[in-house]
C-alpha cells in the first residue's frame, strides 16, 4: 500500500473536519500508518514529529505501551456497557480520581463523549438547576469574545471565533460576549495582571447588569485556544469567581483544552486558587486515545435535581457511549502516569526549554509577540513587528508554515497566522529544538516576500 493509493481512496468517500475539501486537489492528506511517541510515520516511512499533539489530545505520545496494556485488558474484561441502571470499575475509580485531583468542591461527574457534548451538558445543567431552584428567568449566558467551546449548536453558540460560527448565526441561541482579557491587545509596558484586571469592569458590570436572566458564564480559563492561542492572567480568574458569586451566577471552566498539565499546572484553574461551579474536561482525559468527556460539578447542583420522580426534576440527558469503559481505563492509566512520573514537575523544564527555544523567533521582524503558558507556546505571524499589523487572511501565510512544516518533517498547524507549539510530554529538548527550527525556517519562507 502506498500513501498515493490511499489518498485516493480517500479522496472518493472522505469529507474531513474543518477543511475546504478542494485544497486537496494540490495539498495531499497524510496516511498515517503508525506512530510511536511524538512521531507518526506514514506509508512511505516518512516520519513527522506530532508537535500539535494530534489537535491538543495526545499526552503520552502515540502508542503509549502503558495505556496500550491498560486498554487491552479492559477490552478483554469489559468493552462497554450502558450506564443508566448500569455502572463498572473503570468509571467508578476514573470519577473517585478526578474528584480528588480537580479543584476542591467538584463532587460529581457527568459522562459525555466530546467536548462539544461536555459543554451543552453544563450549559443544561446550570440552566435546569436554576428553573428547579425557582428561578426560570435565567436563561442566558456570559461567554468572552473570541472564546470557543466546540461546535455542536449549543457549544457553538456560546463561542466566538467568527470563521466557525457566523454562517450558522441564525441558529444560535443569542449569548452576551464581553471583551475578551487577551493580553495581546495589552498596551505597551501594561502587565499581563493589570490588563487583565482592567479588563475585568466589562464583566464586572455585565453581570450587575443581567445578573437575573443569567445562568453561567462559561470560560476558558488561561488561555483561549482555538481563539489563536491567546493568552491571559490567573487574576482574571479569581476576579471572576468572586464576582459570580456576589451576583448568584454559575461559572463554568471549559477546561478540555487546558486541562491535565498544558498551562503548568494539572488545572489551569488552580492557577487562580479557583473552583468553578462546573469543569468540562476531554481532550487529555483519555491521554489521547478515546472519546470521553466528563462534567465536574458540586454536590450543591446536583442535589437540585435529587427528589421524588414525580416531581421531574431529574437531568434526563445521556449519550449511548456515556462512560465508555474502554475512555475510563485510558483514562486511568493516564492519570497513573501523571501520579507515577511525578510529570507535571518534569514538564517545567520542557517548558524552559520551550521558553528558551523561542529565543529566535523574538526579534523577528514579522513576529508580533512570543507568547507562553506552560507548554503552550504560540508566535504570532504579522506583517510588521512594530505596529503589529496582521497578514490578510486570504493570503495563507500559517498555511506556509505548514506546507513547510511536512516537507522537513513537522506537523505544525497554524491557527491562521499563528504557530504554536502545543507538544506531548514525552518531547525530548532535542525535538523541541528541530521543532523550532523548522517553524523558524517556516517563518522566513511564510513572511518572504
Ligand atoms: C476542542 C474544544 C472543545 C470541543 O471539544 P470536541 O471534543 O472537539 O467537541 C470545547 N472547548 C474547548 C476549549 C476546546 O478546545
């Protein structure tokens, strides 16, 4: 079997996610046929280095033997089974580990099995425990401008990046955006803290305003990934909490992306000192491996739905792979990898090294700002360093990067003019050095001319 066959099977019954098909017609999808590590290899042996981590999923690299030998004697015990009525190991000991490990006050989980699904569940959640407490006049939401929170309807309306949501705006359940804390749009010599800060009076009075028809405002917390990376301070967290408790409205942490270690820490919001009322996981929850999603929620929210049935207060919601047995146990076996590797110590100098490998990209006359979260690093690609003016768009600069990023054996996948590198843990320094040559070469050849 050859990559060209294989692309052109392909190509006659595939419709791949977020793509313009047509741009296959000159940029050839990638036939993966194994991958070990932070490598994936493909049918002619070429060799790419995962530096995205397959779309911020993958923790342990491909292949991980750990969760390979957890998987198999899972699937030889028990594949799946329905989990209303039902339950199983797996799922029990995954949601006895994710209350201890997440912020203090998360008591109950909710299965689901993507993110998308994870964020309508706490959106419904938080609206449905509002209406059984009495209170049907909370209605809306408080999301922050150029947030994302999935695609399914619900998720898509609580987001803002305008390439993915405007066409369907019609659709949409109508949300209150506030200014978004980027720290991008900080002035010059303005700290990440102050700007943050003052950008908390829009959802400040945003929420004294409507505090009464709002249910929750959901948030990424640190750094707003399919937004561009874009990045902010822990202060606008802890801000942020209190301000929704002094108005009785719910804070729900979207923490798929930045959850399990990519901002430093196993949750972005212990950065804070933080609990929210709801935290959506998924991504990392499974090392990479499997869909499963999971809310965290408190007791206090679940027991508004806990009474007579009569009384139809439950949260009659469920999805047929609700807990997965198979996601659970490779959920677990990356949790035990966390706990056994001691990993989130040993990631601090994979971010020093990250830190240090951006050297280059500083001074770069198209380079507007170098930014880091713990091991998310992201260079943004503009026209003029100076005045920080963007590339148009129709232009595909990012999409240079990339095309170079494969000739030289780096999967990089810009978000428009933006490179970020978002890495396993199992990265080596000497791949995290290749990595930035190659985006640094990608870099020239992008901006020239
Ligand atoms: C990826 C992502 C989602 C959606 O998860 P899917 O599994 O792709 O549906 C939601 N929120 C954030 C912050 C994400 O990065």
């Amino acid at each position: 079997m050859s990559n060209a066959d294989l692309v052109k099977r392909d190509l006659s019954v595939l419709w791949h996610p977020c793509t313009q098909m047509k741009d296959h017609e000159w940029l050839p999808v990638i036939p993966v046929r194994r991958a070990r590590g932070v490598w994936l290899e493909d049918f002619e042996g070429k060799r790419y280095l995962d530096a995205i981590s397959s779309w911020w999923v993958n923790l342990f690299g491909h292949s991980n033997p750990r969760i390979n030998l957890a998987l198999a004697e899972q699937a030889d015990t028990l594949e799946h089974v329905l989990l209303a009525g039902f339950t199983h190991e797996a799922v029990i000991e995954l949601s006895e580990r994710l209350v201890e490990i997440t912020p203090p006050g998360l008591e109950r989980c909710f299965y689901a099995d993507n993110g998308s699904s994870a964020v309508e569940v706490a959106l419904k959640m938080s609206f449905h425990a509002w209406l059984n407490q009495g209170r049907p006049g909370k209605t809306r939401f408080v999301t922050l401008e150029n947030s994302y929170h999935g695609e399914t309807l619900g998720a898509l309306a609580v987001g803002n990046v305008e390439l993915y949501k405007q066409t369907y705006s019609p659709l949409l359940m109508e949300t209150i955006s506030v200014p978004s804390p980027d720290c991008y749009r900080r002035e010059p010599g303005e700290s990440w803290h102050d700007y943050s800060v003052r950008r908390f009076e829009d959802m400040e009075s945003t929420l004294a305003r409507h505090a009464d028809e709002i249910c929750a405002v959901i948030i990424e917390p640190l750094v707003q990934c399919a937004g561009s990376m874009r990045m902010y301070d822990p202060v606008y967290l802890k801000l942020l909490r209190e301000a929704c408790d002094r108005h009785g409205v719910h804070l729900i942490a979207d923490e798929i992306a930045v959850g399990f270690g990519r901002t430093g820490t196993l949750f972005a919001c212990e950065q804070a000192g933080i609990s929210p009322d709801f935290m959506c996981l998924s991504k990392g929850l499974t090392g990479g491996y499997l869909p499963l999603s999971v809310v965290l929620t408190r007791n206090s929210i679940y027991d508004c739905f806990y009474d007579d049935y009569r009384k139809l207060t439950a949260f009659l919601h469920s999805h047929s792979y609700t807990g997965n047995a198979l996601g659970c146990r490779a959920a677990l076996a990356t949790l035990d990898i966390f706990r056994d590797d001691n990993v989130i110590e040993a990631n601090k100098q994979l971010a020093a090294a990250m830190h240090e490998t951006s050297e280059c990209f500083r001074e770069h006359p198209h380079v507007g700002e170098v930014r880091q979260t713990g091991m998310i690093l992201a260079i943004e690609m503009v026209q003029d360093r100076r005045s920080r003016k963007p590339y148009p768009w129709e232009e595909r600069r990012g999409l240079k990067v990339y095309q170079h990023g494969l000739e030289n054996g780096v999967l990089l996948r810009p978000l428009g003019n933006v490179i970020y590198f978002m890495p396993p843990y199992v990265i080596t320094p000497d791949e995290i050095r290749l990595l930035a040559d190659v985006a640094h070469q990608g870099i020239q050849v992008a901006t020239a001319g």
